[in-house]
C-alpha cells in the first residue's frame, strides 16, 4: 500500500462565474482573505497520527496548474487533499486532471462540495468524505497504510475497481462531543497573511473560530442543514477559552471572528462566555454573525455583556424584508421587526452592526427587493451587504425549482440593483456620517488602508 508521510491540502480559490455577481466579487475578495478552518481541523487529526502536513490556500498564493505541481513536486507529498464546494469545483477539477497527468500520488476530497463526488471521482480523485471529516482522514490513512478497508470507513464515496463503479459507504454519525476534537493546527506564517479590510474593527493578526457546528435553521437557499444535518453543537465555553488561551499566547492574535452559522444559539452559554473573556483581561477584540431572532427576550442584556466582552462588530443574516418572500425561504415573517429592534440595541451596546439581504430569494420583484433598502434607512446599520442569489446545489431552492422561473422577472439584473442601492445607502448624509463616527472610534487608522485600496473600493460602487 502507499505509505502516508506527508500531506498537501489545497484551497482552490472562488472561480469566475459561478454566481451572477462574481465580477463584482472578484473585486471584493481582492480586500478580503480570511482565514480558513476545515484543512487545519484536518491537519490536527493528521498530528495525532505524527503525519506531517501542509496547506495550501490559491487565494494568499495564486498558482497555476503549473505552479501547483511544482509545489507537490518541492514537497514531496505522499497524498493530496482538496476542500471543495460549488464555488471552486470547477478549479479543483482541473487541478485533479492535472496533477493525474503528472505525478502518480493519491488525491482525496470533502467540503460541501462533497455533493459531486460522480465528478470529483471521475476526474481522478480517489476518495471524496462527506460530512465531517476529522474521524474519516483518519481511517483514510488506514486505508493507505493497509490497515483497513474502503468499505469499512463511513461517509465516504470512492472507485470500486472490481465492479467498477462509484460505491458510497454509510453515512457517518456526527461528532457528538465537539471537545474531543484536537484544536485546528494553524500555520503561522499564513496567519500574518489574512486580513479583510471591510471589517474596519479588526486588527491583525486575526483568526477564525468554530465555537459550535450546524444550524437548527433550514432557510430555502443555504446548504449547511444538509451538509451538518439540523443538529447544532456546541463546543463548552472551558473548550473554546483554552482555544482562545492558545492562539493569543502563541500567535499574539489581536481579533477573533466566530464563524458559526448562529453564534451562541444558548444565552446561558453567552454570559458564561462573555464574563470568561472578561476575567481573562486578553486585549482581544471579536464579532460573529445573529440571526435577526437571536436573543429574543434579552437582546439588551446579550448586547450589553457582548460589547463589555470585546465584540465590536455583529453581522445579521436577514436575507429579505418581506414577510412574503421570507415564508418562501422557510423563515420567520416577523424577522424584520426583531432585526429592528437588535439594530438599535446592538448600536446602543456600541457594537458595528451588519445588515445583509440576498437579491432574487423566491418571489423577490423590484418592489420587494426595494423593500430591504427601505428597511435599512430606517433601521440604520453601520453597514449593509447586498449580494444576488447563487442558487447552490442541494439547497431547498435548487431542488424546488430547478430551472423553474422563481422571481418576478428574468430581466432583474440583480447584481446592478445590489452596486445601485449600496451607492444610495451610504450617499445618505445621516448614513454616511455615522459611519464615519464609527470608524473614528473603533479604529481610525483604517482611514489609511482605506486610502491605499481606494481605487478598488471605489470599483465596487461603480460596477455595471
């Protein structure tokens, strides 16, 4: 068998494209790299196995075929690891035929992208998890080493050469007790080399943390039910502290962005939390996205014990102000009102609050979408995140409508509607000042990155 030393992972970066705002996105992602986690849970795994591993991220090191084989030949690497997902299939696709071409050594997969294992598998992968995959690279070494069989490990899809077809295991049960995973093992080096320059509180260097997994939500566009189940998970305050203890001491980070799909589903979890942060006295600052009903009941007090624990910014994922087009999305039609009222809470605490809307959701006509700005006016977040649907694969709406019409006009040009009404939202006096005043206070010297990169925010205002 094929002996495992060491292990290249890869993230392929986002693809041209692949959502109808991608010119668009192509501009904004050249001002923001943030940290990723799913490779470096991996690579903890791997430790524990004493395998020595690498990552390798396209959006900090734009490599070419070419130049991705010259690092697996540099190397020496004994296995490839791929994280997929809709957005970089394509890329990772072309980097699997490629590396088949020139190097004879095993590629596995997994990510959300785990969904087209037919095609991942057929352009030469030999091995796509689906799921979590801490417990699964480990037995998947196994399977290297000799020491089991494919089909003895769970939750994955691979070539059965002897009746030659794609064979699927059983799934895999998720992870109950979410302190038992060892801590992502981050790279140093890459740490220093991830910023985002729209998040002005943020001071580098910066990480991202998991603090739970799933989401109890099961909203028409996102796939994260189907990829986690609806099961959520949550790691104890103890777990994620000691992670926290970890990387401030060992990484000087200055800025944490919890990057769950809800954070802190339980409120008894986030006052535990926020009086640990405070008893530890790190000079450490944080955000994390809500849902608009996060809280319901205490938003002044969560807020409040938020802002005293170092949050500086929360992002409200409120995806539409219509309670029509918010039903057709499988959420809750008093949304806006709650998201209202944590609005202005939120600001009161003196937190920067995000408000982000999703263009073309099922039922989404001009009045409508016209509807989340005039929300927003009123309601006045710091900042605002229009974006237009990109329709994922195994997503409610991919399977419900297919290639059915769902909006009110294909002629809606959604991503002219998301740059027109961003350049109304912040061209308001009143908007636009209380910006300012943020920033002012949160951390004025972001001015300066503001004036190197002018031109390209600036590009993101003008977009046509």
């Amino acid at each position: 068998m094929h002996k495992i030393k060491r292990v290249a992972f890869i993230y392929p970066a986002l693809e041209n494209a692949v959502f109808p705002c991608n010119k668009f996105q192509s501009v904004a992602q050249r001002l923001m790299r943030r940290p990723k986690l799913g490779l470096d849970y991996l690579r903890a795994a791997l430790m524990e196995k004493e395998i020595e591993s690498r990552v390798f991220d396209q959006t900090l090191t734009d490599f070419d075929n070419d130049g991705l084989i010259g690092i697996l030949k540099k190397g020496n690497f004994d296995l490839v690891g791929f994280y997929t997902s809709f957005c970089t299939l394509k890329q990772t696709i072309l980097f699997i035929q490629e590396i088949k071409k020139n190097l004879s050594v095993p590629i596995i997969a997994g990510g959300p992208g785990c969904i087209h294992y037919n095609e991942l598998i057929e352009s030469g992968c030999e091995i796509v998890c689906h799921g979590e995959g801490d417990r699964t690279i480990a037995e998947i070494i196994d399977y290297y080493h000799g020491n089991k069989e494919l089909e003895g490990i769970e939750g994955i899809s691979y070539y059965d050469a002897k009746s030659r077809q794609i064979l699927s295991t059983p799934e895999r049960n998720l992870i109950g007790n979410l302190d038992s995973l060892a801590f992502p093992l981050r790279d140093p080096d890459m740490i220093r080399r991830y910023y985002d320059y729209f998040a002005y509180p943020l001071k580098k260097p910066y990480i991202t943390i998991l603090a739970s997994r799933g989401c109890p939500h099961h909203c028409a566009f996102c796939t994260s039910y189907s990829f986690w189940g609806m099961k959520y998970r949550q790691r104890s305050v103890e777990n994620v502290m000691e992670e926290i203890e970890q990387v401030v001491s060992g990484f000087g980070i200055k800025y944490i962005y919890f990057i769950d799909d809800v954070f802190a589903m339980n409120f008894d979890w986030l006052e535990k939390f926020c009086l640990s942060i405070n008893k530890k006295g790190y000079n450490l600052k944080w955000m994390c996205t809500l849902h608009p009903l996060s809280f319901q009941g205490d938003k002044a007090r969560a807020f409040s014990m938020m802002a005293e624990a170092g949050c500086t910014m929360i992002s409200f994922g409120a995806q539409s102000a219509n309670e029509g087009v918010l039903r057709n999305i499988n959420r809750d039609p008093s949304e806006p009102e709650e998201l209202a009222r944590s609005i202005y809470l939120a600001k009161k605490a003196g937190i920067t609050v995000i408000a982000s809307y999703i263009f073309g959701l099922p039922g989404d006509t001009a009045d409508t979408i016209r509807q989340n700005i005039e929300f927003c006016l009123s309601a006045k977040p710091h900042m605002v995140d229009f974006h237009s649907l990109g329709v994922l694969p195994g997503s409610k709406i991919a399977l419900d409508y297919r290639d059915k019409l769902f909006t009110e006009s294909e002629e809606l040009e959604f991503i002219q509607i998301c740059t027109r009404y961003t350049r109304e939202y912040y061209s308001r006096p009143d908007i636009a000042s209380q910006l300012l005043k943020d920033i002012l206070i949160k951390n004025p010297a972001w001015f300066f990155t503001f004036v190197r990169f002018a031109p390209l925010f600036l590009k993101l205002f003008s977009y046509r």
